[in-house]
C-alpha cells in the first residue's frame, strides 16, 4: 500500500472503527519510508484520543526524525508529546530547539514559544527566561495566538495587568477560524498542518478554546476597572 492510500485509510478510519485504526496504525511502525510528513501525520493519528497513544506516537516522531535530525517541525510535535503527555521537554531536547534556526521567522517563532514552555511556574520557573522567549516568539511572528496568550498569562501571575489586554486582544484577533460540532469534521487526523495551527499556532482552535480567551480578555478589563 501505497503511503498516500495509507494516510487516506487512515483518514476514513477515524470515522468508523477506532480498534480497527488502532491496530491498523501500529502495524505502520514496521513500514519502510523516507517521507518525514508521513511519519509525522502517523504521529499525530495516534496521538489523538481515544488512543493518546503517546509511545507509539514518539516513536513515529522519531522514525522523521532519524531521517533529519534537525527538522524543525518533527522537532515541534516531538517536544508537544513530551509537553501535554509526558511531563515536560528534557533538557537535551530543550538545548536542541533553543538553538535550532530554520530559514523561516514563522517556524522560529514557534520554537521560541515551544522553549518557553520549560521556563513556566511549574517547571524551571524562571519567568525572566520565559518572558523573554515568548516576546521573541512574538517579534518573529506576530500573527499567532497561544504565544499572545501565555504572555498574558505570565503576566497575570505577575500582577502586570496593564500589559494583559492588548495581548488578549491581539491574540483573539489572531483567530482565524474556530471548529464547533458543526464543521469538526474539517479537521483532518493525519493534517500536520492542521494539528500545527491548532496546537502550536492557534489560529485554528474550538470554540471551547475561544470561549477560555475571551474570559481572559473580559478578566484582563475587570482588573483593570
């Protein structure tokens, strides 16, 4: 089979039979490719619930990334599965994303806001390390949401609430479309693009994510009164 008729399987999968997609999924970890987007897409499938497949999921990650090392977007969902599924980036990791440069300020940008997700409250806690790469995420690329946001957020914690609302305001203008039940289906499983824009961008996001900016914008005015 083919690698695009394996993602499109995979894709009407996610409809029907989870199981089914399951094990189909895991049965790719003995195929043989040297398409990182491949890989990557097999990744992020199995990443999504009902599986949250996170082993499985960094070992697609992995197979991208033993055809380039430095591939910055590999290096991206490699640090989110580690993120929001294992505790945190090592610091191998870490050293390797700060010091990573692509020839594109949006990419950049995105690896100084996934770097600064090791300096919050709860993990190195050093706010001044945090603060500093979220601006420069921002500097790069100013037409994202998520690193808006946990600028904001930082800032809460600081009591910096005159700095809070132009960030909320930027980020919320930053959206550029918001997935309800009506149009989830518009998100594709095996979409690097779309898990990218959702996840990590967050120009792309759900009404639920939309609703909990927007409580951060009409908390920010209320500290400010």
């Amino acid at each position: 089979m083919s690698e695009p008729d394996i993602l499109k399987k995979v894709n009407i999968l996610s409809n029907n039979n989870d199981e089914t997609l399951y094990h189909f999924l895991s049965e790719q970890l003995n195929y043989e490719s040297n398409n990182i987007e491949f890989w990557l897409s097999l990744a992020i499938a199995i990443s999504y619930p009902p599986f949250g497949d996170e082993e499985k999921a960094i070992a697609f990650t992995r197979k991208a990334l033993a055809i380039d090392s430095n591939n910055p977007i590999a290096l991206i969902i490699l640090a989110f599965m580690y993120e929001y599924h294992l505790g945190g980036i090592d610091d191998t990791l870490l050293h390797k994303i700060k010091n990573l440069h692509s020839g594109s300020n949006e990419i950049n940008s995105m690896l100084k806001y996934v770097a600064s997700w090791s300096y919050a409250w709860h993990k190195k806690n050093d706010p001044e390390m945090e603060e500093e790469l979220l601006k420069e995420s921002i500097e790069l690329c100013g037409k994202h949401v998520w690193n808006y946001v946990a600028l904001a957020d930082l800032y809460s914690r600081q009591k910096r609430y005159l700095e809070i609302n132009g960030l909320i305001k930027q980020a919320l203008n930053n959206v550029k479309k918001i997935y309800t039940d009506k149009n989830l289906d518009e998100y594709t499983t095996t979409s690097i693009n779309d898990f990218i824009n959702s996840l990590i961008k967050g120009t792309h996001i759900t009404d639920t994510n939309a609703q909990s900016i927007q409580e951060r914008f009409i908390c920010s005015n209320v500290n400010l009164i």
